[in-house]
C-alpha cells in the first residue's frame, strides 16, 4: 500500500473583523471563508470591543470600519499599533477620499479602501498586508516607500485632523463658516458673526466649494453633515 508523502497545513492568516453593520460583517466573512489560507477568528461592533478582542485573539489582520459608534477607527488604529506593532490594519470607508488615505497610514493603517471593494481585490489585499506590506490604491509599498509617500502627501496637504480623527480638507477658518452655512447663514450674517467683510467670506466660500468638489454651498453642508465634520445640535465655535 502506497502511502502519501506528508505535506505541512498551509498557515492560516488570522483576519478579525471590526464594524457595527452585522450583514456588512456578515459579507467579508462569507468573501474571506471560502479561501483556505485564510480564517476569519472573531468580530467585533465597536472600537472599545475591538481594542479587548485583539489582546484576546492576536488577530494578525484587522478589517476595521473608520466610522464605529463610540471609537472613531482612527483612533482605534493609533490605540493598537504601539502595543502590536505586527498587527496589519485595513480601514474600511463608506467614503473613499485621498486625503483619508494620509492620515489612515499616519494612524498606523496598512491600507484603507471602500466598501464597495470586490471579493478578489479584497482576498489580495488581506495577502498583502498580512506579508507586510502597506497597499497605497492598488501599489503595494514597503516601509521605506511608505514613508517616502507620506512626506511627499504631507508637504502638499491642507486641513487638520479632529480629536474625533476625522481628516478635515479645510482650514479651520473655512470649517468656522462651513458650520453657520450647515445653519442656512448668508454670507453677510457670516461675517458679522466672525468680524470679517462679506467678501472673505465669499472668497472662503470658493474655496470650500472648491475643496469639496461641489457646486453650491448645500452641497458643501450635505457634505459636512453626512461625514460627521458637524453636528446640528453642537455648539458653534465663536472664536474669531
């Protein structure tokens, strides 16, 4: 009787999977179950969840939705990295946005893609990170080229980033008006609140409009609103 020569089981790449949708997690394990170098260990709705369930579990890839209920995944990402240092992270977003890409990076992400991404583009990418690369788009990149790309993003980036670790692709002045335009403020109204000209403001409205690749000033609010950069029942800041 003729026997087999032994062959060693393939290692298992360990995916977690962090997001409060359950039918969106539901999704990836289903696209990630059906490749047998890959195992989906645990799941989690939220960033304080998270945080506890990858001490337990040693995920080595972690699929982490950027907008959770009570911890932003960006700070979800900047929480992990000191203590797992190996732990790759794909921000998952509703919203894909070149500047997001920046700061998911500088919060310790591997990649950051959208929702929408296939199950084939996906498998690759779990592959990809898990072997130590970041993936900036489609372009796998190594530690050096990483940070090469991201000093060449940050020389020519605007905005800020909130304490909640929302990107903002505005100046702090521009987002002061872009609060009392979510408030249906005129211009005039604007700049009598800030102790500027109406023309200012005007010229800030441009360059809003301009920023976020909208055409009128309702868009630039729906914007805003939709993204979490304002809140209608928030205070605004009077600063000038």
């Amino acid at each position: 009787m003729n026997s087999q020569p032994h062959r060693p089981e393939r290692k298992k790449i360990r995916v977690m999977i962090v997001d409060d949708h359950p039918l969106f997690r539901s999704g990836l394990e289903q696209a990630l179950r059906l490749e047998d170098d890959i195992e989906v260990i645990g799941f989690s709705d939220s960033g304080s969840m998270a945080l506890r369930l990858v001490d337990q579990l040693q995920p080595e890839v972690l699929l982490l939705d950027v907008n959770l209920p009570d911890t932003n995944g960006l700070q979800v990402c900047r929480l992990l990295k000191p203590s797992h240092p190996d732990l790759a992270i794909i921000i998952l977003t509703a919203h894909h946005d070149k500047e997001q890409v920046l700061h998911a990076l500088r919060s310790g992400a591997a990649a950051y893609c959208s929702k929408d991404i296939s199950q084939e583009r996906l498998v690759k990418l779990v592959r990809t990170v898990a072997q130590g690369y970041f993936v900036v788009g489609t372009t796998p990149m190594n530690n050096r080229q990483v940070e090469a790309w991201l000093n060449e993003q940050i020389m020519h980036s605007s905005g800020y980033l909130t304490e909640e670790g929302h990107f903002i692709p505005l100046s702090q002045r521009e987002m002061q008006i872009l609060e009392y335009v979510t408030r249906g403020m005129l211009n005039k109204e604007i700049g009598n609140r800030l102790g500027i000209s109406q023309q200012t403001v005007k010229n800030h409205m441009t360059s809003i409009l301009k920023k976020l690749n909208v055409k009128d000033r309702t868009q630039a609010a729906v914007i805003a609103i939709r993204r979490g950069w304002v809140r209608i029942d928030q205070e605004i800041n009077r600063e000038v």
